[in-house]
C-alpha cells in the first residue's frame, strides 16, 4: 500500500488498547481514524491519546474507509467489529479470547469473505519458538519433552494458554496429539518416564510477565529453547505487525504464523 494504512482499534481504553494506541502514534505506516471505545470509557481514551479527535473515541456508527481494525477488547467489542468488517470488508486482526462456540463458528464463516487473523498470543518471539519446538520435537521423537513456564502471582491458570499451544506444537511434530503425549506434573510421574512424552512445570512469582522454555532431554545431551516477555507491549507490537501484514489480505483464516513465514 503506498498511502498509510486506515486503522481502527476496537476496545482501544483496555490494557491492550493503550499500548496499541502509543504505539501506532509513532509509526508512519498507519493513520488512525477510529479508536473504539465503550461508552464507560471514552475519558480514559481520550486523556490518553489526547492529539486524536475526541470524535474517533466513539462506536463504529457512520465508519468508513477503514482497512484493518484490530481488536482487544471482548467478545462483545469483538462482535460489533465483526458487523463492521463483514459490511465494509476491513481485514479483522483480533487478540480476544473467552469466545463462545458460536463466536468462533462465526469468525470462521466470515473468513470465508474477509480476511481475519487470530491469535492468542500475538509475540512474534512465541510464534518462531513455536514453530521451532516443533521442528525439533519432529527430529529428535524419543528425547523427554518438558514445558517450563513461569508467570507473575495474580495468573489463575495453569498451564498458561500459551504452554498448552507449545505442546500441541510438539505433539504435532512427533505426529501425535497432546493427549496422548502430555504429563502433567500435579499427576506424579511415578515410574519410568514413557519415551516421546510432554511434560509441563509450572512457577507463579511476582510480577514475572511471562516466560516459557522448552527442554529436550537425550542421554548426555540437552537443547533448550525459550521465550521471556519482559514486557506486555510485545503482544501490541505482534498485532500491529499482523495488522501491517493484513492490509489489503485476500479473504481467509489467517495465523501469527503466516506473519512470521512471510518475514523469515
Ligand atoms: P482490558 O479489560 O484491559 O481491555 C478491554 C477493553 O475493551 C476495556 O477497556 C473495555 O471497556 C473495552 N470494551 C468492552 N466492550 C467493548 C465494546 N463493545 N466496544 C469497544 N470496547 C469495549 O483487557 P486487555 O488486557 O486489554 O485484553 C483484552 C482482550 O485481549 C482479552 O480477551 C485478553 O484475553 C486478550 N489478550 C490477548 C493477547 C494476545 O496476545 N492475543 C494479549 C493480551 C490480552
């Protein structure tokens, strides 16, 4: 595209949403034309990107010109960015989770007449260490697997989402599900450990943002592969990198992944 990119950011107040905003503020590939808010939320947006027009915090309403829209905000705000690209035809990047199946039946069917990308975790760092993992599951099938992760206090689940998305990236390397190769470790391991099987360990500490490592275990011998986010901007970074990638995109399910191919 020779012109900036038309964005629109969906739950542009959240957590997510802010670090987009300061981010896209500085990058000349995009024009921002609307930061979409929900209504409880519009003063937090504006105080923070005071130099965009008040009328750009707004809902979707009379939108138009819009290329990509990238979302993180809720299955709601999901939604509604979805009426807005089914009707315009905008690319949709979107970081949500907590979908119901209808939802994701729905951004299925829509990827059938727009472009859409979804990712659950959207580091550029996690998506090549991810296809790494399973490349090196795939040449080296009977090493012992561990997953190690390690997320700050205030984390309720275990193993985080992204753990289970290595090890189904493992397993799919070794030709195998992860139900049939995973041991978790609250399940002891008594015994002989069986060859080829995924094992996950999990740590909950302080204000750690996220790390992963991926130990494969021979006799005499060990590779270790990791990922450490020191910090949350990165999934930011990863969404406005898709969003870069998606402008223009032919109709289709695409993947972080398919990002990465594209720039290695
Ligand atoms: P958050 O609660 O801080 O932000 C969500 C924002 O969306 C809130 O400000 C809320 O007011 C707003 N919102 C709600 N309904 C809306 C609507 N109808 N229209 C517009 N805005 C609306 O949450 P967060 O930490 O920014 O995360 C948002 C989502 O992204 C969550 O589902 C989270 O799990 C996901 N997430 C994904 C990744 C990833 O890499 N894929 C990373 C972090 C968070």
């Amino acid at each position: 595209m020779t012109r900036p990119i038309r964005l629109a950011i969906s739950g542009a107040s959240g957590r997510m949403g802010l670090a987009l905003l300061n981010l896209v503020r500085d990058d000349g590939r995009f024009e921002l034309v609307r930061a979409i808010v929900s209504s409880k939320s519009t003063r937090l947006g504006k105080a923070v990107y005071g130099d965009v027009s008040p009328l750009r915090f707004s809902a979707w309403n009379d939108a138009t010109g819009i290329d990509v829209v990238i979302d993180f905000s809720g299955p709601e705000g999901l939604d509604q960015a979805l009426d807005h690209c089914e009707a315009s035809g905008a690319a949709l990047v979107t970081g949500t989770t907590g979908l119901s199946a209808e939802q994701e039946a729905r951004l299925t069917h829509a990827a059938e007449r727009i472009a859409v990308l979804r990712a659950a975790n959207f580091s550029l760092g996690v998506a090549v260490l991810t296809r790494l993992l399973r490349e090196a599951a795939a040449a080296l099938p009977n090493w012992d697997l561990d997953i190690v992760e390690a997320h700050h206090n205030r984390k309720e689940d275990a193993p985080s989402g992204t753990a289970l998305a290595l090890g189904h990236a493992a397993a799919a390397g070794r030709g195998a599900t992860l139900d049939e190769l995973a041991v978790y470790s609250r399940e002891g391991r008594p015994g002989a450990r069986k060859a080829g099987t995924i094992g996950f360990a999990v740590v909950r500490g302080g204000d750690i943002v996220g790390e992963h490592q991926a130990l494969l275990m021979g006799q005499g011998e060990r590779v270790e592969l990791g990922h450490r986010a020191t910090d949350r901007s990165i999934f930011a970074r990863g969404a406005l990198e898709s969003a870069a990638w998606m402008a223009g995109r032919a109709p289709g399910a695409w993947t972080i992944e398919d990002v990465i191919a594209a720039k290695v």
